[in-house]
C-alpha cells in the first residue's frame, strides 16, 4: 500500500494533442502546468499560443505577414483544442503521468 501512495504522489497531470495516425504529442510541461491549473481553478475554455521559432510557419497572420505563432482554445467541456486562426480542431486529453 505505501508503494502505491509514492507512486501516486509522483504523478503529475498533462496534455495530450492528437495528431496523425492516432498519435498523440504531449504538451510541454511549461506549457501544460499552466493550461491545468487553469482548468482546475474552473475555467472551462483556455487560450495559448505555441510559437515555432525557425522550426516552422505559424498559422497567425497578422495584416498577411507570416509569423510562427498558432493561437489556440481548449475546450474542456468537450477535449478539444481549436486554431483560433484556421478553426482546425484536435481532441485533446489529459493524462497522469509518472515523473
């Protein structure tokens, strides 16, 4: 029983994003602290935005200049997270996790 209790204390909450092929991406730590404690103090939409620095073109285009930014809501009455620019929709879920 007492293995089972460590085990639980080190649990720890985060995102999960669906993306191709049924795979899921997990949301940086950083980022996902932050959606979650969001969530946990009630609301029920959260806004973010993921910046791809060089890695690649973002969806945000302000007055039609590229940047790399995507701004996304997730929506935790139904799991899913939409780009607030192109109303692209990804489920998304919420996992434990051992660290």
């Amino acid at each position: 029983m007492r293995q089972l209790v460590q085990l639980a204390q080190s649990m720890k909450m985060e995102i999960h994003v669906a993306f191709n092929n049924g795979m899921w991406w997990a949301m940086p730590h950083h980022l996902s602290d932050l959606i979650l404690e969001q969530w946990h103090n009630g609301a029920n939409e959260v806004s973010f935005i993921w910046d791809w620095g060089d890695t690649r073109q973002g969806s945000y285009q302000p007055d039609g200049e590229d940047t790399s930014i995507n701004r996304y809501i997730i929506y935790f009455d139904t799991m899913q997270q939409r780009n607030i620019d192109n109303d692209r929709t990804r489920k998304v879920k919420v996992v434990y996790i051992v660290r």
